[in-house]
C-alpha cells in the first residue's frame, strides 16, 4: 500500500523533557506544552506517557484539548488552558477539571462572576503584545487578584531564540517588577527562554517544541521520522520539464522518482524544487512543484532505489527541513497530516 509512515518516538519525547528538566534547577518545575495536538504528534498517546514518566503539569490552548486528555491522566496531573476562559468553555473547565489562565481583565472579571471559586492562573503582557493582561490592569487590581490565590502568574518571551536580544531583559524585568512581592508560583520561559539561564526559570518552564526535537533546545533527540513509499520511476530527457507549470527542467537524462505524500500531508509547497529526501543515506533532490499527494526526486545516480525514501529520520531533522521550508520546525510539525501511517515507539 502506498501509505507513508509517521514514526514517533515518545522515548525521545520523554528523553528530551527530563534533559531540559535538568537545565533549571531541582526546585524549577518543568511543564510540557501539548497545544496542537502536541505539535501534530498525538495528544492522547504524548500526554499519558509524559505523565507516567513524572511530568505534573501540561498546558493546551483550548479547553477541549484539555477534555480530550483529562481522562487519560492521573487526578492530580494539572492542565492549563493558555486562552484563558471564553465563556462557552464553562461546563468544559468545571467537569474536565481544567485551570484557565485568564489572559485580559475582561476575562478576570467574566471568570471571577461565573466561577467564582474555580482555580485560575494569570498570564501578564509584558512587552509580545499579544495575550496577557495589560500592566496597568493589572497593578490596579493586583490585591484583588492575588488574594483569590492563582495557581500560576505566567508571561511569554518575543524573542527568546535568539540569547542576546534586549527584549528578553526587558521582560524579564518588566515581569520581575510586576510581581515583586508576591508568592504566587510563576513561570516566564518556553523552550527558548530556559536556555537563557536561571533569572529567566523562576519556580515554572513551560517547554513545548524542544521536546519534540526542535531548535533553540540544540540537544534535542530527534523525535519523528517520516518515510515515503516509491510509487513510479520515470525517464526524461535532457530539456523536458516535470511537473505542474514544469517548475523544473532536466539538464541531463535524468531518471525520476515519484513518491506518495504532498502537501496534503503537510509537506508544503516551499518544499518545490529546494529540499531533499534521502534513499538509504544517500541525498536526493525534491525536483518540481510538490503537489497534493506527489513529490518528484531527481534518482540518477542512485545505484539502488529504495521502496521508501526517508524526508524525516537519521538523516534529515525537522530544524534541517523547516530551513528548506523558509519556516519553523514548529510550523512542520503541526502541518504533518492525517493521512500517515502512525506508529509509536515506546
Ligand atoms: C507555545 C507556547 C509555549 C511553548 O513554546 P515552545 O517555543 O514550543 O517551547 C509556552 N508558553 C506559551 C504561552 C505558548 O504559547
């Protein structure tokens, strides 16, 4: 059957959290960030096994991704919802447990009437201008807030890739100031930030991508592997074209491989013309458009084809791939598709 093969390695997942568990100290707790289906690799067979192997505390970015791994996961095990409450989610964040962490003064004052004693967490801009109560709501209302005792005061870095960006140490102290004084638990740093050293940990990491083998966590195992069945070999001439709009012309005989994923299966189309696969080892250029189900490589100094050629593995990472892309290993993950055979290595 011509169906590709997702593998993923949840040993590596748990690998990977243990070793940036190691980069903050034995009082810092390390969280994991499961959004997205966690990042595209399974949500329900990701959470459970993380839990099992001593992560406490996971965070999602919708209530019903919370619903879908509450009941896979031990009691205590805390999930935190990073939009915070919308008011449909109430029923959700009561029976399945789920602690929002209230991103406006909106959602503070919507949560403190509909749920008054539900457990909540707070997330503070502090400078990514995206989710987080503004500073100004919230110092005017700090008293208010901190004596409904939060579970967990979290802000998020803009720029936590790159080690030596002024924005980190403004954050950094922009968050310091907002919650000097409080003993509320609380938590500035993804997988980025935890390499910033331990001004940037305080008592919360909140890792996602790094535990699925992308960059800023350098050390990371890799996590997927993604091979592709060989559907036709062709021969063209030197001057003929392949593929939609012949996005790539032969400039010898060159024999072709056509194999059985696209971007339909999340192989996007930045990939045409500008990435490689790799056939027992040995690179071989992605010629042409990557279309919906098809990409088309260039085999002509192959001396043996393989039945799958490899686009993720020992020889190709996902940072290697999202480069190749023009985009994040973020972005790759969460846009591999359903249409792969999904194996999970334990
Ligand atoms: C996505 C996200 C994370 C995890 O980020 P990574 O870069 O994948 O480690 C942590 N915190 C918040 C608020 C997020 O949105």
């Amino acid at each position: 059957m011509a169906q590709s093969v997702l593998t993923i390695n949840l040993k590596s997942i748990a690998d990977n959290w243990r070793s940036l568990d190691k980069l903050s100290g034995p009082d810092v707790e390390t969280g994991a960030v499961l959004k997205a289906n966690s990042y595209g690799l399974g949500i329900s067979m990701v959470a459970p096994y993380l839990a099992n192997q001593g992560v406490s505390t996971f965070f999602v970015a919708l209530a019903k991704e919370g619903r879908e791994i509450r009941q896979l996961l031990p009691d205590n095990v805390r999930i935190f919802i990073l939009s915070g409450y919308m008011r449909d989610d109430i029923h959700l964040i009561k029976q399945f447990d789920l602690i929002p962490i209230l991103v406006s003064q909106e959602q503070f004052i919507r949560y403190s009437e509909d749920i008054p004693d539900h457990k909540f967490g707070l997330q503070l801009d502090t400078g990514m201008n995206r989710l987080g109560m503004e500073p100004e709501h919230f110092l005017a209302q700090k008293d208010n807030i901190c004596n409904l005792n939060p579970e967990l005061i979290i802000s998020h870095l803009s720029w936590a890739e790159e080690r030596d960006h002024a924005m980190n140490k403004i954050q950094l102290n922009n968050f310091r100031d907002l919650t000097q004084g409080l003993d509320t638990p609380l938590s500035l740093s993804a997988t980025g930030g935890i390499s910033l050293g331990k001004d940037f940990h305080f008592d919360l990491c909140r890792p996602g991508i790094g535990l699925f083998g992308g960059l800023p966590f350098e050390e990371a195992l890799p996590v997927v592997s993604l091979e592709i069945p060989l559907i036709q070999i062709q021969n063209v001439v030197k001057g003929e074209g392949v593929g939609y709009n012949t996005a790539w012309i032969a400039k010898r005989d060159t024999t072709l491989a056509t194999i059985a994923a696209g971007y339909a299966d999340g192989l996007i189309r930045s990939l045409s013309n500008n990435s490689i696969v790799y056939a027992n080892g040995i690179p071989c250029p992605v010629v042409g458009r990557v279309s919906m189900d098809l990409i088309t490589v260039d085999i002509t100094d192959l001396e043996m084809v393989p039945d799958y050629f490899e686009m993720l593995g020992a020889n190709q990472t996902i940072n290697e791939l999202a480069e190749q892309a023009s985009t994040i290993s973020h972005e790759i993950l969460t846009s591999l598709g359903q249409r792969y055979y999904r194996s999970y290595v334990l």
